[in-house]
C-alpha cells in the first residue's frame, strides 16, 4: 500500500526523524492560510508547493492543463517581496495546481489528478544525498542503500556507477548495528555535525522501516542544511499488504482515490485483478497461471484486458464478481475463463459460471478450458446450461479461439 | 527413490482449523503417513479422519480409512511421541512464521509451509532463525511437496501425478499442476515436485532443489517454472550452467505484465526495471535450458530438453 508524502513524513516526524515543518491542503485558501505560519517557523521566507500524488517523478512532471507548470515549485517571491508576495504566487501556483492532472514518468500518459498539496518550508541546502530501506531477496533481509548521488534516479546510478551506492544489512535480531550507521555516514562524506545528526538519521529510519513493516522506504533526497542539520526534503513509503493488519494507523492513511475503483471491488472478494490495455478479459485460478494466460493470450495476437485471479477456493460469488468486474471494462471484447480445478472443483467453477451468466447477461464470447477435480462434471454442466460456450481443450486452444472469436 | 519425501515419511500437521482439516483428510486419503497434529488448546484429544481411500495415491491399500489422530500440546512433544520428521504447516498468517520457528527448534527435518500472506518481516526473522537450525523449510505460500504414489504433503491435486522420471520445482501454484498433468499426458511423470512459493522470503530455494534432483538416481530430467521477480531464476541459471548434469526445461509467466504491479504473489511484480520475464528467459536459455514457448509446450519442452 502506497501513501503520500506528507503522511511520510507524519510518520518519520512521529519517530523523532527530522522532515522539514509543512502543511497539507486541499483549497488555495488553505494553501494561502498555510504560508505565514510556516515561514515564521522557519525563519525562512521560501516556501515549495508540492503535488501530492501516488506516483514518483513529480518534479520533472508536467501539468496537462499547463505544460509549462512542473508538480513541484519552490516559491522565491518572499526573498524580495516579504510575506504577501509568497501568499499571492501560493495562491496562484494552488489555483492551478489543485484539480489539474500531472503527467510523470510514473503516472503513464493518462496522468494523475492532484488532490492535495504539500506546502513545505524552505531550505538552505548544503548537499543533497540518498537513502532508502528496501527488502533484498538474495539475503532474504532488509538492507539500507545510502549514496552521494541525491535527487537523481537510483535505477541510473546503480546501472552507471553502482560503487556509489552503499549498502548495509539489518539484522532481523538486532536491527542496524551502531558501526553500521557509522560506516554509512562517513561514506556519505558527513562530517562535524551533520556526521552525528545523519548517523542518527540512519539509525531511526532502520527502526522505523522495521516497525512499521514497510516495503519501501526512500528518502530522495536526503539533504544537508548548511546548519548541519540533516533532514528528508522528500519520502515515499509503501508497505507490504500482509502486515497491514498490525498498523491500523497506517490503513487509516490509505487513500482510495488514488487506486483503481475496479482493482478496490475485486480485492474485497479476494480477488486479484490488475486491468490492462487489451480486449480479452481473463478469468483464471492462480496467480501463476493468470499470468501465463495473459501471455498465451499475446503469444497467438490478442492482447489481455486483465489479469484476474479468482483465488484458491472461489465458490459462485467470486465467480459472479469477476464476470461483472470484467464486462464493465468498455474495451472487452470476449471472455477467457482458464481454471485448473485443484482443491477447486471443476462443477462448481462452471455452476459459477452458469449463474453468473443469468444474472448479468452475456454480450460478448465466452472461451472456457477447464481441467482438473470433476473437469466432466464441469462440462456437462456448461453444455446442458444451453448458453453460447466454447470450450477449449487446452490453454493455447482456448487463447486462440477467442481471439478468433472476438475478430469475427 | 525420489527427493525430501517418500513413503516412509511420518509428518504431523501444525494448524487444524478447516483448511489443516480438509487437506490433512486429503493426504490420509492419498496414503501420506499423517502421525499427529499440533494444537496447544486441544491436546490429549483427536481428530478422526474417515473416507474413501483415493486410489491414485499409495498402492495396496484398502478401499478405505479410519484414523484417529492424536493432537499434541507441541510439536516437540508431538516428535517425541510419534518420530515425524515432517511437518505440514496451515496456521493463519500472523502467527505461522512461530509455527516454522517452533518446528525447526523441535529438529524436524523439513517444514512444508503452505500459508499465504505472512508478513515478510515475519519471514524474514524465521529465515534467520532457520539459518541456525538444521531444518530445511519449503514455502511458505506454495502447494507443498509430493512424491507420486508415495507421500502428499500440501494442497495439490493427488491424481494428476504419475510416478516417474521428472524433478518438478515451482514458484506457482496452478501453473504446477498444470506442468505436472502435462508430464503425465506425454508419459514422462514425476519423481518429486516441489512447490517453493511465491513469496519474496522462502526458504528451499530454485538451487536447493536442482542440486537435490542432480544427485538422485531416480530423476531424468528437470522442469522449473519460475515467474517474474527477484532474481532467483537467473541465479539457478547460473547455477545450471556450472553443475547441473541432467537436462533441463522451463517456463516463465509474465512475459506480458506491466513493470510495478504485484502480479497476484507479493514476490511477483517487476521493480526498477528488474526481475523481468525475458532477462529470466534469456538466462535459463543461455544455461542451455530448454524454454517451453507457451504453458500449454511445458510437457513437450521436457521431452526436447531429454532428446537434446
């Protein structure tokens, strides 16, 4: 589960992890309300207007409305023209800001609509470094990946130069060892104050990474004011879903206007549905085979509609949901059905499928292969069942029938 | 012969809610040697399993059973009385990485864990724990372990196996049985086929079990089905390239997924631009792997990979 930046760095602010002060608004009033408080806090007249948005690349992203407008804008009108000069382009940024769709290398083309700002203090920076918490595989442990190369893409320095990124494992027992911090900290090239404020740093974002059983956490970038002082300027946080049960804080924080209306519907059935770009809606049992049905799909030249895992023990309702989920997307054309009946019984897939069908309609072909527990069954119930199924005798039978079937 | 299990393996079961129930009726059925199981508030008790026999499992054997099994306060408790060396994990997510813990502290030699949707931190201290005892764990989130005709430990069908020449290793679930069914039709069957999970921490990894496969008598032939995410894929390819002196094939889902998006299993999803279908393929290939092109050519990609 993603949030945002600002509930980012609520969360590190509450674990004693430096972020620069800054408000969340919804209205340019807000935003305008927001500037004076902030800047006498800070003792710093600029301020930055921040997107808020479930997608990275906000700064180098564009608005569709204003092309010329990035998500990110730091405000320098206070240098010269005191207070009220940076209320008015706060306000003026907000107007435009708020409501408008910022397109980044992350949202695709379709872009995201901004919902929310974060107007933030300014800061005197002094260096701008990178640190992040993320699972490694290989280790099966969490790792912290800290590097001199701040406010770029890790993915291109870790390809260009990946001895500038350093790295140091946290112990599931003992967490992130003293030495460790140290070690980190000094290959950040920090010294004097910023040498202990960053050790620091280092130290409370690995608890807080543990904690809160994040799956990522990223500070991009991580900088150092000329005070010494070391802080996030930004924070992405996601966390993994199975753990989400123990961090009702964190649920709490979940914004569903930043996910896909379908994917929400399908994940209260237990079902797993991502939608895509293609014409022919899947329905399969497991995750593993979803995806290979995606890919057959392609490999005869049709294109998927979705992926769709009905999961291990689906009875009639899930079914039902799925097809409902399926058919609303205007782009499909025709229907996969791939089940292989493990601990799921075939008759009951295809009694699903059955009264599915009567209770909202079918419009377009429907392709099922079935195999596995009660697999004749299963087919006698879809012939006797009078409706227009074509049953499949394997996978790749069962992708090109479709896709003919839908170019009829 | 075979690998981790065979028909004299005992195993007990930790978690007997419906899941642990029915699925442990489906091994008794099968012929698998179910000796006990793990409840800490039912102890002194059991739990009667009774049914038709299912005739695709252990051969010679009646038309039907009647088990009591006994239920222990712990697992340690449950090996000292019953000598299992198995153990078949169904306890809920919150609490099933104690449950590995407790049976590797226990000394089982191996733990089949087949939960979905563990917290990875709780996995990641239970891989810790495991790196200091001997037990090997498999899972967790996968269909678990079957030797055809001899021991089912874990919730895949038991008649689409066939006893036979293949090694099957995957991380998916359905995508198994399927490989599994298709190795059956073209007559090659299974020796052992393990289901390692589709979780980003488990623990028998792609390696451990080709290196398993490489060293029994009885297996041909290697088929693997990864799928995208992590590197684990091209590490085995690595390892193949080097060791491995039987043929191998495999197959890997998501050529077709979108970058960022969990695909079902939390380990699947391609992130940073890693972890993709064809660098995997592209490894395994290079390995001199043989790549079933589709799901449907798994069978008759192994049947290449032995002609080669």
């Amino acid at each position: 589960m993603k949030i945002h930046e600002f509930q980012a760095k609520e969360l590190m602010a509450a674990r004693g992890i430096p972020v620069p002060h800054g408000e969340m608004v919804t209205t340019v009033a807000e935003a305008m309300a927001a500037v004076a408080p902030l800047v006498e806090a800070a003792g710093n007249p600029v301020v930055a207007v921040k997107s808020q948005i479930h997608a990275g690349g906000r700064g180098k992203g564009h608005f569709a409305e204003y092309p010329e407008l990035g998500g990110v804008n730091v405000v320098l009108d206070g240098i010269e023209g005191g207070l009220e000069a940076t209320k008015r382009r706060v306000g003026e940024l907000a107007g435009r800001m708020l409501g408008s769709t910022l397109v980044t290398v992350q949202t695709g083309p379709e872009g995201k609509k901004v919902n929310r700002l974060y107007i933030e203090q300014g800061i005197d920076i002094d260096r701008e470094l990178y640190l992040s918490i993320v699972l490694d595989r290989s280790s099966s442990k969490n790792i912290v990946m800290a590097s001199t190369e701040g406010g770029t893409e890790i993915e291109v320095v870790a390809e260009e130069t990946p001895e500038k990124i350093l790295k140091a494992e946290i112990d599931p027992g003992l967490g992130l060892l003293d030495f460790q911090a140290r070690e980190l900290a000094f290959g950040l090239g920090l010294e004097g104050a910023a040498l202990k404020n960053g050790v620091r740093f280092i130290k409370a974002l690995s608890e807080a990474a543990v904690e809160l059983d994040t799956d990522l956490i990223e500070i991009n970038p991580l900088v150092v004011a000329k005070d010494g002082s070391v802080l996030a300027l930004d924070g992405k946080m996601s966390f993994e879903a199975n753990a989400l049960y123990r961090h009702p804080e964190v649920q709490d924080m979940r914004d569903l206007s930043e996910e896909n209306a379908a994917e929400i519907e399908a994940s209260g059935y237990g079902i797993s549905f991502i939608k895509l770009d293609g014409t022919i809606g899947c329905m399969v049992n497991g995750a593993g085979l979803a995806m290979a049905t995606m890919d057959i799909i392609k490999y005869v030249g049709g294109e998927p509609a979705n992926f769709l895992d009905v999961g291990g023990g689906a009875e009639k309702d899930q079914v039902t949901a799925a097809f409902k989920i399926i058919t609303r997307d205007p782009n499909v054309k025709g229907i996969f059905v791939n089940i292989f009946g493990g601990i799921m019984k075939c008759d009951t897939i295809a009694q699903g499928i059955v009264d599915a069908v009567a209770e909202v309609g079918l419009a377009m072909p429907l392709v099922v292969r079935l195999e596995g527990t009660n697999v004749d069954l299963g087919k006698q119930i879809l012939d006797e069942s009078g409706l227009n199924i074509l049953s499949a005798a394997d996978m790749k039978d069962g992708a090109q029938k479709i896709l003919e079937a839908t170019q009829a | 012969m075979s690998v981790l299990v065979n028909k004299d393996t005992k195993v007990i079961v930790q978690g007997m809610g419906k899941t642990g129930r029915f699925h442990t009726d489906r091994a008794i059925a099968y012929g698998t040697q179910m000796v006990g199981a793990v409840h800490p508030s039912r102890a002194g008790q059991t739990e009667l399993f009774e049914g038709e026999t299912d005739h695709s499992g252990v051969p010679g054997r009646g038309d039907s059973y009647n088990l009591e099994l006994p239920i222990f306060r712990t697992v340690k408790e449950a090996v000292a009385a019953t000598g299992a060396t198995v153990s078949v994990v169904y306890v809920p997510p919150p609490f099933a990485a104690d449950a590995i813990m407790e049976a590797a502290d226990a000394g089982l030699e191996l733990i089949v864990c087949i939960t979905e949707g563990i917290p990875v931190t709780d996995m990641v201290k239970a891989k810790s724990y495991l790196g200091y005892h001997s037990s090997r764990l498999v899972g967790p989130n996968c269909p678990g372990v079957i030797t055809p005709r001899e021991c089912k430990i874990g919730i895949m069908p038991g008649y689409i196996h066939e006893a036979g020449r293949i090694g099957v290793v995957s991380r998916s679930g359905t995508l198994t049985y399927e490989a599994v069914h298709q190795l059956t039709q073209v007559g090659l069957g299974q020796t052992t086929a393990i289901g390692i999970g589709g979780d980003p921490v488990n623990g028998t990894d792609f390696i451990d079990c080709l290196r398993m496969f490489n060293e029994d008598p009885a297996t041909e032939g290697v088929i693997m089905i990864g799928e995208i995410g992590g590197t684990a894929e091209e590490e085995a390819a690595a390892w193949i390239s080097g060791h491995m002196t039987k043929p191998v094939a495999g197959f890997i889902a998501g050529s077709t997924a979108p970058a960022g998006k969990r695909m079902g299993h939390a380990g699947a999803i391609i992130s940073g631009g890693k972890g993709t279908a064809a660098d995997k393929i592209t490894a395994l290939e290079e390995a001199g792997v043989t790549i079933a092109p589709t799901p449907t050519d798994m069978g008759a990609a192994m049947l290449e990979a032995m002609d080669r």
